[in-house]
C-alpha cells in the first residue's frame, strides 16, 4: 500500500468494532438514531487511533527500525517525511474530533479522553511495566464506553468485566510476542520489555485468558442475562469463545503472533470462523 494509507495502519480499525458491542447486548440494533451515532463513533476512533499511530511512529521511528517487521513501516522505513505525517495527523484529529463532538453521541469527552491517555502513553507511561497493559487494555474500554454510555446504552457489569479480561490478556500476550521477537535486543525497541520476563507473561497471559473465558461463561448462565435477553441459550457460544482463545495462545506460542491482533484476525482463518461463528449464534439467540 501507498506509505500514506500504511502509517493510517487501517487494519487496525478492527479493534475500533468494540463501539457495536452496546448495540449487539443492549438491544438497540433496530434504532436508526442510535445505529447511525455507533457508526460515527466507529469513524471517530479510526480517525483519532490512526492519529494515535502516526504519532507513535514519529517518536518511535528510531526504535522500530531495530524491530524485523516495524522497521519497515514509513517514518522508519523513510518512505514518509515527518512533516507530511504530522500534517496527515492533525487532519485525522480534527475529522476525529468534529464527529466525536457533533455526531458521535452524547458523551465527547470519551474520545479526548482516549486521545490524551494515549499520548501521556507515548510520553512515558509506557515504560512502566503492567500499567503499560492496563493502559493499552483502556483505550479498548473506552470504545465499549462510546458505543454504550455514549449512546444512551446501559454498560453492564458484565461486558465491562469480560471487555477488561480480554483486552489485559491481548495486551500481556502483545509483549510476549515482542520479547519472543527481539530477544537479547528487545530493551532497545522497547525500554519496558526489560522488566518483563517471559515466564512472568506467561503466567500474566493464563491468568487473564481463564478470567476471560470464566467470566463470559458466568455471564451467559447468569440469571440477569436470561432476564435480559430473554435466553437461557447464550451458553452455547461458549465454545467459539474458547476455542478463540486457545487457537490465539498457539499462535503466540508455536507460530510466534500474537503480536498483533487484527492482523491475528485477518491472516488466520481458524480465528476468524470462530468470531464470525460466535457473532452469528449470538445474532440469532438474540433475534
């Protein structure tokens, strides 16, 4: 792809689909009001995240070009001039910024929010080991937050549990691939990676997927969702979900992803079938 639509890394809009879980739990998928304020909460977040990114590779391209796959992306790769790509960032934050205030529902505040978490990461706060995690894990749960606060929709505690479970567990194994990849050269890519060690990811990544996987389960049986959903059925998408996530714990371990993952997503077809297979029982207990 041209280097400008690379450094957007629009294959990471994927993780912004966390904005239609609200419509998909809360019912509301028959409002066209409510339709139409989740799609520009979707816009939003890949305006603001590509934004995110561009800035990431400007204060990072020294860095990636020590990494055998970031080091081809443009700033790093010098493909792309710094000065074309902070133009290309101001205008993915103002577009980002004009849908999130006027269009994206009632509570704008969640994207500056995320805007200003992520570069207080770049900044700095990436360099402290596990909050690091938990900060990555965040920005996953303030698109939950758009597309269910902002737009009028309830956030049980449940999504939010099984949300905070599932993103720590792709924020732990993202470091386990990066430290699997770099090795004896992963301090030079990324400061932090020298406070972690792969038995401590390892034991980090079986606490959170068993957490993930427990507590959706829990939530599928719980008498809240029978009531709410009116099913008792949801148990049924249990499987998809661990499957999910043990096919995405031998990537990591016998395939070395991980590393990644929309791009988990996109290149491996076993993952795929067991989201779009999981979404579409969902769908129809749902119905």
């Amino acid at each position: 792809m041209p280097a400008l639509i690379r450094l957007l890394r629009p294959h990471q809009w994927l993780k912004n689909g966390f904005v239609f879980v609200g419509l998909l739990f809360g019912h509301a998928w028959h409002d066209p009001l409510i339709i139409g304020q989740a799609l520009a909460a979707f816009a939003a977040f890949c305006l603001l995240s590509s934004a995110v990114y561009v800035m990431n590779d400007l204060l990072d391209r020294e860095q990636d070009r020590q990494h055998p796959k970031k080091k081809h992306r443009p700033l790093a790769a010098g493909t792309m001039n710094v000065s074309a790509a902070i133009a290309l960032a101001a205008v993915c934050l103002f577009g980002g910024s004009v849908l999130a205030v006027f269009y994206a529902g009632s509570a704008p505040w969640i994207f500056f929010a995320y805007v200003a978490m992520n570069i207080a990461y770049s900044l700095g706060l990436k360099h402290i080991v596990i909050l690091d995690v938990f900060i990555i894990a965040s920005g996953f749960m303030l698109r939950i937050l758009a597309g269910t606060l902002g737009l009028g929709i309830a956030p049980s505690h449940w999504l939010l549990l099984c949300g905070l479970m599932l993103t720590l567990f792709l924020g732990f194994a993202k470091r386990l691939s990066e430290l699997n990849a770099l090795r004896e050269e992963s301090t030079g890519h990324r400061r932090v990676l020298e406070h972690y060690t792969a038995p401590m990811l390892d034991q980090f990544i079986g606490i959170t997927a068993a957490a993930t996987v427990i507590s959706y389960a829990l939530y599928t049986v719980s008498a809240e969702t029978a009531a709410l959903h009116g099913t008792r059925q949801l148990i049924l998408t249990v499987p998809f979900v661990l499957y999910g996530m043990l096919r995405y714990l031998w990537r990591l371990h016998a395939q070395g992803g991980g590393g990644d993952a929309a791009q988990e997503l996109l290149t491996d077809p076993h993952l795929l079938i067991a989201v779009f297979g999981w979404l579409l029982l969902v769908l129809v207990l749902l119905r």
